[in-house]
C-alpha cells in the first residue's frame, strides 16, 4: 500500500450500477477511494487517468468474456505495462446463476488471469480482507 496517498484508488469495471454503488458503500467508509467505469472501453480509460492501486474486474459485461480479455491485455499489453502488477480481482454472479464458476481454465487458454476471484454477491468483511492482502503482498 502507498503511504504517501490518503486513500487507496479502487477501480470497479462493472456493468451493473447497483453493484457499483453497493460496493462503494462498503469501500469507502474502509477509507478507500473508488472510481467506477461501466464497461470494459471505460474501463481502460480510467485505467490510464485514474491509476487505481487496485481492480474489481465483473467477467461478463457486453459478452461472455469481457472481463478475462480485459484482465489479459492489463497484465500482458505494451499500452498497459505500467498496470501489469496492479492487483486484479475478478468479481462474477456465474455462480450464483450457474451453480459453478466457469469451466475454462484461462490459463491453459494462453490468458493471463486475476489475482483473485469473489463471487456475488461479495461481503464486505471478505472483500476489503481481500484488497488488504493483495495490497500488502
């Protein structure tokens, strides 16, 4: 964690704006900063102005696998190089809809995957005990 800010930045990339919202409730009284993007294009706009210290990463926003490819060129690509260490959570209702998580593993399919994965809907005890260890690893 950056002592020398005030406050962690926290960017959520998510399609759903009341998971936006909630998480922010849950976040920002735990004094941290968070900036939201709806989409995957916004996402990475933020990326580069904002410069979070951590991201909550939805997989399935326009398609099926928005979130993996977005987690992939934030780890791997050139434009994106000065984020490859910043720590990814993947945040998905797969389970919830589906019973499980997804069957694939991204790794065998050549992506580079997230730091860490919560299911929806997130608690607020796990999700900052989450950031707070991959913050401080």
């Amino acid at each position: 964690m950056n002592l020398d800010k005030p406050y962690t930045k926290i960017l959520i990339i998510d399609d759903d704006p009341d998971f936006i919202k909630l998480t922010t409730l849950m976040l920002e009284p735990a004094h941290y900063e968070v900036v939201s993007a709806n989409n995957p294009k916004e996402g990475k706009e933020k990326l580069l102005s904002e410069k979070p210290d951590l991201i909550l990463l939805d997989i399935m926003m326009d398609s099926m696998f928005d979130g993996f490819s977005l987690c992939n060129d934030i780890k791997t690509s050139k434009e994106y190089e000065e984020f490859k260490d910043t720590p990814i959570i993947f945040v998905s209702a797969v389970k919830k809809i589906a019973g499980s998580r997804f069957a694939i593993d991204i790794n065998e399919q050549g992506l580079r995957g997230p730091d860490d994965y919560l299911d929806k809907p997130v608690q607020a005890n796990e999700l900052i005990a989450r950031i707070i260890k991959l913050l401080n690893t």
